[in-house]
C-alpha cells in the first residue's frame, strides 16, 4: 500500500555529469526508469558549477517534492544535504555513490557500483539520517583538522579523477614527512579541554576516507558525533596509531583517544589560520561550532552485508 501511495509522487534527480570520471550521463536513463516505478514524476537537473546541486534540492523542498535523489560524489551528496537540512518540508533522500571515496554510501551498504546501487534505491529500505552543522553549513560525514586534511586539501580536482585514492595517498607521504602538532582548545558538550595532535576527526558514520572500520560504534542514526584523535607529539607516535587505526577505535588507548558528543567547538590554542576539511572538501577556518541534527533526513539505504 505504501509503495502504491509513493507511485502518485514528485521525485527530483540531481546529476553532477562530470562525477565518475565523467560517467554520470551513461546512469541517466538508468535512475529513470528505476525512478518511474517508484514514482509518477521524475524530474532531472544536471549541475553546471558548485552550488547547483545545493540550489536544486532547496527548491524541491520548497516545492514540497517527496524525494531528491543525488548522483555524484561527496561533494555533490554534501550539497544536496545543505538544500535539505533545516527545510520545514524536508524530502526523502537518496543518491548513488559516483565519487572517488562514496563515504556515506558505504555505510549505508550501497554497492560501489553504480549500476547495482540504482537497483538496490527501494521504497522498502528507508532509515533515518544525523548529520551535522558546522557553523551555519551540513556535513553527512566528517570533518577532519590537521596534517592529513591539510593534504587532502593540496590535492586539486585532476589530480583525483587521473589517480583517485592513489592522489591522497601521494600528497599525504608528502606532508607526513613534514607534519606538525597543533594544539587544540575543545568544548565538548560543556566541558573544556586542550589538546595537542597531528589529526583530529570528527565523524557520523563508520566509513572515513574509504576505510570503512575506522570508527566502528558510529551508526548513521545514533544521535552522536564521534570524536578521534592522535596523542602524537612526533613522527614515532603517529606510526605507532597505525595499527589501532587500521583496526578500528572503538575506545582510548595510549596512542588514540575517543568519545562521543553531541554540541562542541573547536579552536586554535595559538595564533594562526587552520583549514577544516568537511566531507572531503576544503572547509572553514577554525574556530568552529558543530552539532549533530538527530535523525533529521530520510534516507534511501542498500541491501544488508
């Protein structure tokens, strides 16, 4: 009955045509025929430059449409989460993974293949969805400060789409090797303290950065931000988190330390610029102000593991 009812509804298909190295238009014709047997309507907009895929999804839900799909990467995704959030009419989301990491799509078990992850887009598969606010934009993901975002920043557009995962792995050697210490002023839910780290990470979901065990205990749905960082005062103790990285942090040890939260700010202790990376682009500077919005999207997600 319900899938009946969803049938006579409006459902808008953003498409970021130069995501996929470029494959986005061959899925076209793909979603939409998935699309239309879900939903009477299917309206597509393909995105010309940043802030399209943002610009769209604010007006589906100012015109009240029943779902906005996203297909594109992290970024794309991003930007449709920002037309979304804090809408008084706030659409079912969904989106197929195209981007070269496809971080949320991973933990929402959808296949890395486009193909199979528009198959798998089902009226019966619907959950609910945190994501952040940072200062007065979104994030479905992660925001990381540091060595390693510092990298991920230097890495330009071409570079991804040639080398892919392969671009962020080259640009953070280069910056390891040459890596710094910063030190932190936290005000997690009330309480304060400083810290000093090469990387600080806050995430909503298991999968960061495509490693998809990172962060094992954050669910998409769980109400937390999921804070991680290095108790590294040099190149050595950074080594010796590797292990415990690989396997996941789950809890704090000597070399990584964790917790959960639900409001914060993050600051520089010391004078200074330092750029965030939310979601995988180049973010605000600190100091920042972030919080979790529980469970505040529907979202489409894959078939169980």
């Amino acid at each position: 009955m319900r899938e009946e009812k969803l049938m006579k509804k409006k459902a808008m298909v953003i498409i970021n045509p130069s995501s996929g190295g470029e494959q986005a238009g061959e899925y076209r014709k793909q979603i939409e025929a998935k699309l239309k047997t879900m939903f009477e309507e299917v309206e597509v907009k393909e995105t010309e430059k940043e802030g399209d895929a943002k610009e769209f999804a604010s007006l589906a839900a100012d015109q009240a449409y029943d779902a906005v799909f996203a297909m594109g990467g992290d970024g794309t995704v991003n930007e449709v989460i920002n037309g979304l959030a804090e809408k008084e009419h706030r659409p079912l989301f969904g989106f197929v993974p195209l981007g070269t990491v496809n971080d949320l799509g991973r933990a929402l078990n959808f296949s890395m293949d486009a193909k199979e992850a528009i198959e798998q887009l089902s009226l019966d598969r619907l959950k609910k969805l945190d994501i952040g606010k940072v200062n007065d934009a979104y994030f479905m993901n992660v925001i990381a400060v540091g060595t390693i975002p510092e990298a991920i920043n230097d890495v330009d557009s071409e570079d991804k789409t040639k080398m892919g995962k392969l671009a962020y792995f080259v640009s953070g050697v280069k910056y390891l090797l040459q890596s710094d210490r910063y030190e932190f002023d936290l005000v997690l839910d009330d309480e304060a303290e400083q810290v000093k780290s090469s990387l600080l990470l806050i995430g909503l979901t298991n999968s960061i950065g495509g490693f998809e065990t990172l962060l094992p205990k954050a669910d998409v749905d769980d109400g937390n931000l999921h804070l991680m960082y290095l108790n590294d005062q040099s190149f050595l103790d950074m080594v010796k988190s590797v292990p415990e990285l690989i396997k996941g942090v789950e809890i704090s040890s000597e070399n990584v330390t964790y917790k959960t939260f639900k409001k914060g700010e993050i600051a520089l202790l010391s004078d200074g610029e330092l750029e965030t990376n939310i979601d995988g682009d180049p973010g605000e500077n600190l100091p920042i102000k972030v919080e979790v919005l529980e469970n505040h999207l529907t979202v489409f997600y894959g078939e169980e593991k």
